[in-house]
C-alpha cells in the first residue's frame, strides 16, 4: 500500500468557471507548470481541454511543454521561462514562447529557423525576467526579426500582500504601456492578472489571466474573502502500517523529541519528508480519520510520520487523511500557515512517488 494524492477534478472546473464568471469576456489561461501544482499535468490539462474547452496552457520550461505537446498537440503552450537557441529545434509546433530580454530576442531570431511564436514579458517591477517598456515598444514598432508576437504579459510582485502600494504603482505603469501598445495599433493579447489579482474586484483583467494557485482552490489574496467559492482539489491520504503501545516515558523517533506522558497507542504512516511531509512539522502536524484528528509526533522521517492514537486502536491498512480533507487542522492551508510558507510549495512538494488519483 502507498500513499495516495486524490485531486478533484471536479473542484478544477469549479475553480476555473469561478475566476472564469469574474474575468469574462477575458480568457483563462490555467496555469499547469510545476506538473499542475503538484496535481498531475497531463490529467488536468486533458481534463480542461476535454470538458470545457480550454485550448491555451501555461508552463514553465520546454522539457514541460514537450510532454503536454506529446499528448495534446491542438492546444497552444505558453513557455515563461527563457528558451536558448540550442533548443529551438526541439520546440513543439504548438508552443508558444516568451521573449524576457533583448538578448534573447536577438539569440531567438538569430538562430530560428522560421517565423517563431512569442509573447513579450516586460518586468513593472517583479526583476526576476522582463523586457523594459521601451524595448517592448522597439521590439514591435520596429519589428524586423523573424517572429510573430502575439501579445505582451507582465507578473505580479505583490498582488497577494495586504500593503497594495506596489501593486497599484505596477498596474499604473502597465496600463501606461499598454495605452502606448494601443496607440502603435498593436492588436496582441494583453494579459497581467494571476489569482490574486483575479480576485481583486479593481483589476482590469485586460484580455485574459493567467490561472495558477486559484485553479487548484485556494485563495492567496490578501484578506482571502473567497476561500469559501473555491474548493482545494487536493486531498493526502497514508496507510496506517502498524499500531503498537508505549509506556509513559517512552519516546518516539529520531532523537527523542517526544516522549509519552501516558501509556498510549503510536501509529505509523507510511507517509514522510521524501513524500512531500516537511520535516519541520515533526510535533506539530495532525492528521484525521473518521471525523478525529491525531497529532504527530517524534520527528517526521523520510518514510514515515508517527501518530498518537491515544487509547485507540484502528486496523492497519486504513488510510488517514494527512494534508486536505475536511478537518480543518489538516488542511493545506492551515499547514501552511504552521510552516510559514504558502499552499504552492505545499502541494508542489508531494513527490511522484505518491499515487495520482482522480
């Protein structure tokens, strides 16, 4: 038995029709990199394609696109990050790729052995990737280079931060670009918003969004009003493997971090840190089964995490819920906010070796 990873498919496309109803007439463009959050890629992708019509993705890198492409080559595939003129030739047809610099621009036209899809990604403020505003208006006002550009995009720093300064000095300088776009009779898609800023009721979605963390069902903005409209799709579940009793003053694990106040029952999941269970829950994470929660304790191994059942005694082979569910000491949001970080790196953490199922 293994551990296993239930995403909903369902919650996908209640997620996606619900940024979908706000944006309209934009278009969404879910976001599937990081193999969909740590959902599954492929299925999510077919799914969307298949049930609702989405016929445009985004991924990070090339080697992501190619296995999208592999499987679904009438839909298009936005890449964001940088792809160099050494992998040009393993481009899929129906990819479409960012130009993030002037070097790159030259490197890509220089070495393109036909007319190549693009979009402009201009930083406003992010400086991770970006063209300046003025090379983005250089790039098509004087376009010479072999490419087709089929629209501009720039990223959020800080869309989901409860300060809106820099998010409101960034949308002010993209709107000033895309007024500039507009006046040179530049038609492309324009896009800027991703989830949080899709959920702010004051953004111009402009031509379409880019659906990544709220596709998955949570809300990352700032005061988080609409957790309630979305639905978390993923849901961890571990087999319980053993159950054995310890004695009041035993402890549990590496390095004796907790120890038993009473006689009581330890069970262990087969569930750890090489699975995607960060180890600095060790004595703070819970999990649920039949409607109780168990804490964790001892130290979070790379195989396993140790429970207290207390006086209960359930078989081996049932499976606990350890990340979603309906407990809400369990779910993604609430670990978290235990480990200080944010649901992305929570469900991009579980780690292909836990089972896929939808």
């Amino acid at each position: 038995m293994q551990a296993i990873c239930q995403v909903s498919l369902d919650a996908i496309t209640q997620n996606f029709t619900y940024f979908q109803k706000r944006v309209h007439p934009a278009q969404v463009i879910p976001v599937v990199k990081a193999n969909a959050y740590g959902h599954g890629a492929l299925r999510v992708t077919q799914h969307l394609h298949k049930e609702l019509g989405v016929g445009t993705f985004a991924v990070a890198t090339l080697e992501e696109a190619q296995e999208l492409a592999a499987n679904l080559p009438d839909i298009s595939l936005l890449i964001f990050s940088r792809v160099f003129p050494s992998e040009l030739s393993s481009v899929p047809e129906n990819a479409i790729l960012t130009v993030g610099s002037m070097e790159d621009a030259k490197a890509l036209a220089d070495n393109a052995a036909s007319e190549i899809r693009v979009l402009l990604n201009v930083n406003t403020g992010m400086n991770r990737l970006g063209l300046t505003q003025e090379q983005a208006l250089d790039l098509i006002e004087g376009h010479t280079l072999p490419m087709r550009i089929e629209g501009v995009y720039s990223h959020f720093s800080s869309s989901d931060t409860a300060s809106e300064l820099v998010y409101f000095n960034q949308n002010m300088e993209f709107n000033s670009l895309v007024e500039k776009l507009r006046a040179t009779g530049f038609q492309g898609m324009i896009h800027f918003a991703n989830s949080a800023a899709g959920l702010n009721d004051n953004q111009n979605p402009f031509d379409g969004m880019r659906l990544g963390i709220g596709l998955y069902g949570y809300d990352t903005s700032s005061r988080g009003k609409h957790q309630t409209f979305l639905n978390p799709a993923m849901t961890i579940k571990a087999p319980l493997i053993r159950v054995a009793r310890i004695t009041r003053g035993e402890s549990v694990s590496y390095a004796e971090k907790w120890q038993a106040a009473i006689d009581t029952n330890i069970g262990t999941l087969r569930f750890g840190y090489a699975d995607g269970y960060s180890r600095a829950l060790s004595n703070r994470g819970m999990v649920s089964y039949n409607g109780k929660t168990y804490p964790v304790v001892g130290t979070v191994t790379m195989d396993h995490i140790m429970i207290d059942l207390g006086q209960d005694e359930p078989e081996t082979g049932e499976y606990f819920t350890v990340m979603g569910g309906e407990s809400s000491r369990v779910q993604i949001h609430t670990i978290s906010k235990i480990l200080n970080t944010i649901p992305y790196e929570i469900c991009c953490a579980i780690s292909a070796r836990v089972k896929r199922k939808y």
